[in-house]
C-alpha cells in the first residue's frame, strides 16, 4: 500500500506518524539510551534525510546524532580523558547481573564488588556499564509498584468486593448485595450469601465465615485488601485482625487496584446471573454457590496456566485422547459445559 502511495499521501503517512512518535516520546520520561547497533541503524537511516531529520529526531538531539555521524565517519570512538582500560567482560557482566538481581544504585552495587574482593572499579565506571546495557539508575528500578507488591504476597492475598443483583421478590424487584473474596495467586473465589441490607454486621458476618473458611489452610489469608466503601467498618478490620488479617485500604477512585476481583465479578454476571430470572434470596444464593463451585473446580483461568483455581497438578499429558474417553459434563443448571476426561 505504502509503496504505490502518490507523494501527498507519503507525506500525510509521515505527518501521522510523527504525531503518533511525539505521543509515544511524551509518555516516556527521562532519557532514552540507545545501544551500539541501534545507533547504527539510526545514523544509516538519517543521513538520507539531510537536514530533515532534524524535525523528526525525538530520541535525542540534533546535535547528538551529528556527533554520531562524525564519529562513525572517523572510525574511532571518543578517548577517555583519564585514559582508563575497559572493564573485562566477566567483570562487566557481574556488575549487570548484580544491578538486575537486586536492584541497587551505584554505590551499593561497588559494595557488593568490594565484598567478593573486586577493587579499582569507580562509580562512575558502573554508572557507564549501566548505561550502556540501558539499565536506569538504581531509584527508578527499586521504587516499589503495586505490581510487585500483588506478587510478593499473593499467595496470602484476597481481595474482597460488593456486587449487587435485582431479584424478583413478592414486593417487585429488589437489589441483593455480595461480597465476593478473592485469592490473588489462585483465583479462588468465597461468595457471601446475599443480603438486602448490607450494613457493618453483615459484612463482619461474612467475613468470620471467610476467615472460617480459610484460616486453617497452609496458605492462609494474611492481607485482605479493599476499596474505601463506607461499609468496611472499624468492626470489619477488628474481625480480620482477631486472626492475624491485616487490611490494604486501596486509594480513592482507583478501582483498577482491584481489577482481578472486579473481573470476577462482570464474569459471574455475564456468564451466570444475567442470564437466570432470580426469584429471591434462596434462588440466587443457590445460584451464585453453584457457579462459584464450578468456577473454582472447573473454569480454566489464564493466570492458571489454563487450569481451574483450586486444581493444584495438570493432568499427565496425552498425545493422543479418543473421543470416547471424553464427556461433557453441565453444571448451574445446564447453563454450562465442560469437557473431561471419564474416570478411569
């Protein structure tokens, strides 16, 4: 397509993906260290645009890459004004996997060095070997993230939510309220029986059932985090921390902290819920247990390596499975199938 595009449309290609490049630049901070190879594809690139490049160069400035070209014109790199040797690569290689094991800044990874008796290495020599592998300083690798603070603990981590549903009562339709638990490492999931009234003694109901539940297990719950709904009370932490529960308060509108329970959540409603005509409290208690059952035992879940959440082994696998081997299996009514091996 491109390459029958007439001289106006190249242009309109070009001036699209300049805009596009100018988003993508401003969404990364700081510098942009390029290595070896990729400056030679830039510098091969940019000497055929002439002066232009200096409108479309973003990763650096014009200047920068005239000085690339003239020192990939000459041959010869720039001279170390102290006259110092390179590292050797076995020692270059250690202080890269020092910085990308733990993390450290400058100084501490000389300490590391020092401690297994590697001496005369500065700080500004680990700083360039650093910045020539494009591996930032050590503030900006070990900031903590809430990514890494699901993986530390989630194994021990549940995340808890409410969830409403109308049912079809003898007064007309009426909201019932859930709480759905969690667990961040296994997906499993703990649904409440329903409530019309969810106030503060419901919730620490529910939640003493969850811990009853769970607290025996070799994982036990260590964390429950939560978003800031006026209904997780003094008295709900209070029962959690009776059994060495503490709470993760998640900041204000920031339900994208809570997106594996949210996702749970659209899942039972649009794969279950939505699609039953609920007659009250009984009915939809039964109806959610049902589904959370099979969900936990049987729904293949991505994060799962396509295992459902409590199965702890994968099957031994098969090259080839006959078909007679194979049933399907209905569950919550036949709004479900599944498909499984029959028992040997």
């Amino acid at each position: 397509m491109i390459a029958s595009a007439s001289s106006n449309e190249l242009a309109k290609y070009v001036e699209f993906l300049k805009e596009e490049n100018k988003i993508l630049r401003s969404r990364v901070p700081g510098q942009i260290h390029t290595k070896p190879d990729e400056r030679s594809r830039l510098i091969k690139l940019g000497k055929a645009l002439g002066q232009a490049i200096e409108e479309l160069i973003t990763l650096v400035a014009p200047s920068t890459f005239y000085r690339w070209c003239r020192e990939g014109d000459s041959g010869k790199k720039k001279p170390n004004p102290k006259g110092g040797q390179r590292k050797s690569r076995e020692i270059r290689e250690f202080v890269i996997e020092i910085a990308k094991t733990t993390g450290f800044g400058y100084t501490r990874i000389i300490g590391e060095l020092r401690k297994v008796g590697i001496k005369g290495i500065s700080r500004q020599t680990v700083r360039n070997i650093l910045k020539e592998e494009g591996i930032v300083p050590g503030p900006d690798r070990t900031s903590d993230c809430w990514d890494n603070f699901v993986k530390r603990h989630a194994e021990t981590l549940w995340a808890v939510d409410f969830f409403s549903v109308k049912t079809v009562t003898a007064r007309g339709l009426k909201d019932m309220y859930l709480l759905a638990f969690l667990c961040l490492s296994s997906r499993e999931v703990i649904v409440s029986s329903s409530t019309e009234h969810p106030n503060s003694a419901w919730v620490v109901e529910q939640t003493k059932e969850f811990l009853d539940q769970t607290i025996t297990r070799e994982h036990k719950p260590s964390i429950v985090m939560h978003d800031r709904d006026t209904k997780f009370t003094k008295e709900f932490t209070a029962a959690l921390k009776a059994k060495d529960v503490r709470t993760n308060v998640l900041p204000v509108a920031s339900p994208n902290l809570n997106g594996r329970c949210e996702r749970f959540i659209q899942t039972i409603k649009y794969e279950c819920l939505f699609k039953f005509i609920l007659f009250g409290k009984r009915h939809l208690d039964h109806v959610v247990s049902e589904f959370a059952d099979y969900y936990n035992k049987k729904r293949a879940h991505m994060e799962r390596d396509h295992l459902p959440p409590i199965r702890k082994r994968a099957p031994k696998a098969v090259r080839k499975l006959s078909r007679n081997k194979i049933e399907v299996r209905s569950y919550v009514g036949g709004l479900v199938q599944s498909f499984e091996r029959k028992a040997a």
